[in-house]
C-alpha cells in the first residue's frame, strides 16, 4: 500500500503530540528528529528533508502553536500544511488547447510504464466525456505499436500508426492533422523510451515537440525507483521542460519517497498516479488529500468521488427502499456487492477512512478478493425463489448449491447466516429511525 511505513511511522509521531495539553520546544525538537528519521528511511531526497524539517520547527514553535488551546493538534496541522506544500500544495489540472486538439507528450524511459499509462490517461480524458487520440510514436521498441493498439481495442479509442518505418516527427505532425480532421480534442502522443537518458532520445524528443507545440509534456516514472525517479525527472525537466509527471505503482510503493521528493527537487507537479493495473487505474494527484492519507487523517472526498463514478444512483436509492422495507434479496445483496467492488480494492477504501490505520482491526487487514468471488458464486448457483426467499433453502439445497459452485456447504451456510444477521440489523435500525423520525424528524442514515 502507498506510504504504508511511512505513514505508520508519522502516525506514530503525531500521535504522541496529539493529547498533549502543553508542547514544548524540546517536545517539538523530539517529534522533528523522529520525523526527519521517517522521511529519510522512505527514501526522501536528503535536502528535501532539511527544509521542511527546518520549516515546521520553524512554525510550530512560533506563538501559534505554544500559546493555543490545544498545541498537540496545532503541530500536526502544521505538519499536514507542510506535506501538501511539499508535494505541490494544489493538484495540477491538465492544460487544455484553446483550439482543440490539446497535445500531450508522454516521454519517459522504457519499463517506466509510458505506453500502459498513455492508455489509461486516454481512459481517464474518455470518461470525462472527451474524444482522445492514441499515437503510437515508438518505432524501436519490439511490439510496441501493437501494444498500444491492443489498448486502445479494449477502450474503444482510436490508435494513429504509420507503422514503424515512418519517423516518430513525422507520426506526431500528420497524427495531428488526422485529430482535427476526425474532431478528437486530445492527442496522446506515445513516445519512445531508453534504458538510460541519451543524447539520441532527447535529440528525437526535442523535434518532435519543436513540430508538434505540445501543451503538456508527461514524464512517466517509476515510483518504486525511489531518488532514481526523482533524478530521471531532474534529467528530463532540464532539457524538455517539463509540465507534469505521472507517476506509475504508486501502489506497491510503501515508502513514497519519489512523490514526496520530485516536485521540490524540480519544481514540476504530480499530475497523476498510477494505482494498479487496470485502465482505469490513474487518478488525478490531490496533495493536501496525500497528506492526510499519510497522516491517518483519511480521503472521504475521493471515496466520495469513487463512490460516485461506480456506484448507480439509482439502484442505490431502490436498495435503500428495499432496506427500509425488508424486502431486499440475495439478487440486490450480490448487485451492491458487484458496484463496491468497481470502486477498487477494498483495504484501499479502507485506508481512505480516517483513523483507520489506528484501528487493530483494520491495520493489517488484507480483504481476500476470492472471498467475494466465492460469495458471488454461491448466490448465482441459486434458483430465483433462493434468492427472493432464503428462508426455503434446507439442507439438501444447500447441498446442491454448494455442489453448484464447487464450494463446501459451510460457506454457503455462513453467507446465510450473515445474510440472515444482516437483515435482522437493518430491521433493528429501521425501528430505531422510525422511532427517532417521530420525535426529531430523524432522516434514515443509510445510502443517502
């Protein structure tokens, strides 16, 4: 998970601080060392670590933190003001042309990621309503073409090619021309990468943004690389100029030191992380919201955000009907649990919750995926009148049911059980906001 030791160690700092009644200046020394410590060990660029160690020291033994009521919290609003700051304080929105098309270079090194995240950026342009481009610009690496192709099949987004004989200046410019012919309003430009920075890569890189005028030039970097992602981009930001960088298995990065470091050290923003493998696994980067992840403080607004792209309004609004009467089924439990499930994997909604790295619970949970899908099977092996009226199923059903779907007849009583309990809880708060809607105007707090 993204940040994982690092926030457990910062978590572990601030929560000293926190029920504190008096803070001193040693206290905050003490917290600091610690926090230099942590950063350090997520593999923070060194320089980056003094300043902003430096700058909440600075601020938190100033007269707005000693002399508040509650100076514990003031140090960790400091420290969260600070980590926004750090990683660019606002999100950085991608440019648009004001004549479309708008043209996005995306450069990087080979393995980096460039190619699977021109699709997934395309995904992303695609769902906002817009009509993206696909250029396949790498002529050298073996099946790259195709690569992105394959991509752009799965999405239903259209791939310029002209093969791999053309030159890439020549692929940009005539790509270009075929974007405004056909009214596409982005171009994605897939570039070619190296193992290394060469003289020869930034050459073909620096004629193609000379004929093409890109608005927004994406480097795409590997967070797991740590201080090597921060210097490659220090490498490209110096010769191309930079306007954004997406970072890729922000995911599987428990130490987080290349997005802590990379806009500090060259002055260019995180525009968006790559979060798994699926297209649609790209995401807009949101300091402040980073910074209270890490911080154990919580993400609501993007689970909010999640929640409203992949869940169905409407069906949400018909499974709260049917809670209140009691009358819902193993159909609409299986349909909920499929619109969950589209928001991405559950311990990262989890890790949105705040306070939720506190928790025993929930700290190490790791939610089995299989568990769903064997849930998800169970209920299709159901005949229609199963699933309406549960309480029919006996033991020789449940046999047949488990034989169904090749699973032990305890797993199907299990659900049963849950599904049985589920129903009892909801009915018990169902009274309860019956009783309270009586006296106070009580709104049902559920799938509102």
């Amino acid at each position: 998970m993204a940040f994982e030791s690092l926030s457990e160690r910062l978590q572990s700092v601030m929560s000293k601080l926190r029920g504190r009644g008096k803070v001193g200046e040693a206290d905050v020394k003490e917290a600091m060392r610690e926090v230099r410590l942590a950063l350090l060990e997520a593999d923070v660029n060194f320089k980056v670590v003094k300043e902003f160690v430096n700058r909440v020291k600075e601020r938190a033994v100033g007269q707005e933190v000693l002399k508040s009521l509650t100076p514990g919290q003031q140090v960790i609003k400091v420290v969260n003001e600070e980590l926004t700051q750090l990683m660019g304080g606002e999100q950085a929105k991608l440019a648009k042309a004001n004549k479309p098309p708008t043209v996005i270079m995306m450069v990087g090194l080979q393995g980096a990621g460039k190619t699977t995240s021109s699709g997934k950026l395309a995904r992303f342009l695609q769902k906002q309503n817009h009509r993206p481009l696909l250029v396949a610009g790498d002529i050298y690496r073996p099946a790259a073409i195709r690569q992105l192709q394959v991509l752009g099949e799965q999405l239903s987004i259209p791939v310029f090619s002209l093969g791999d004989q053309e030159s890439p200046v020549k692929i940009a410019t005539e790509a270009i021309a075929h974007a405004k012919a056909n009214e596409h309003d982005y171009v994605l430009i897939d570039t070619a990468g190296r193992l290394h920075i060469d003289e020869n890569m930034m050459d073909e890189l620096k004629q193609i943004k000379e004929n093409v005028n890109p608005h927004e030039i994406l480097l795409v970097v590997d967070s797991m690389t740590g201080q090597d992602a921060v210097n490659v981009a220090e490498s490209f930001h110096q010769q191309m100029g930079l306007t954004g960088v997406i970072l890729t298995k922000l995911d599987g990065d428990t130490r987080g030191g290349a997005a802590l470091s990379v806009k500090s050290v060259t002055d260019c923003s995180i525009k968006f992380v790559g979060l798994g493998e699926k297209t649609d696994a790209l995401e807009p980067f949101h300091p402040d919201r980073m910074a209270s992840r890490i911080l154990g403080m919580g993400d609501v607004l993007s689970l909010i955000e999640k929640a409203q792209t992949a869940v169905d309004a409407e069906k949400a609004k018909e499974f709260e009907r049917k809670m209140r009467s009691q009358s819902f089924t193993l159909d609409d439990f299986l349909d909920q649990l499929q619109q969950v499930r589209k928001m991405g994997p559950l311990e990262d909604m989890l890790a949105m919750l705040p306070g939720a790295g506190q928790l025993k619970g929930l700290k190490n949970l790791n939610v089995d995926e299989k568990k769903i899908v064997h849930v998800e099977a169970i209920i299709r092996s159901m005949t229609q009148e199963e699933k309406d009226h549960p309480e029919v199923i006996n033991a020789s059903r449940r046999k047949r049911i488990a034989a169904g779907c090749g699973r032990p007849v305890q797993e199907v009583n299990r659900l049963l059980k849950q599904f049985e309990d589920m129903k009892k809880m909801m009915k018990q708060f169902s009274s309860m906001a019956k009783s309270k809607k009586k006296r106070k105007g009580f709104k049902f707090p559920f799938m509102g």
